[in-house]
C-alpha cells in the first residue's frame, strides 16, 4: 500500500513561502511550523517556477543552445579573418 503522505492547503503553503521569502531560511519556518525542510524548500521552489522566476530547463537550455550558436557564428567569422 502507498504512502500519500499529509496534504496542506494551499494558502498555508503560499504563507510558509511568504515566511522563507521573508526570513531566508527555511529551516528556521519549518521548525516553527513542525514541517519538513524539505517539503517547505520544495513549496519555494515551485512558487518561484509557477511565478516565473526559475526558469523551466527546456527554457535554459534553448537560450544556451542559441547562444553557444552566436559564439561559434562569431569564432568562425574571426577565424576567416585571421586566414
């Protein structure tokens, strides 16, 4: 049998976020709230992803692949010149 574990409403996971926003550390808030750190840790996380301040990988990794193209354009321009 599965474990599913205890679920929190939402706006006491936006509060606890708020919290670690506001004191950088979410040892601290989840040992006052009795949670585990890394459960508050993963709340932050996922409230910077939804808020669009982490960016998705596909999203990093499509702008290093673009730019790692420019880079390698701009080599190869430098070294006909230099030819």
């Amino acid at each position: 049998m599965k474990w599913k574990g205890k679920r929190y409403p939402e706006e006491f996971k936006r509060q606890i976020v708020k919290e670690v926003e506001e004191t950088s550390n979410a040892s601290l808030v989840a040992r006052r709230h009795d949670l585990v750190p890394g459960t508050v840790t993963r709340w932050v996380r996922e409230s910077k992803k939804q808020n669009g301040l982490i960016p998705s990988s596909n999203y990093s990794n499509n702008i290093n692949a673009k730019s790692l193209e420019e880079e390698n354009e701009q080599l190869k321009k430098l070294l006909v010149v230099k030819l």
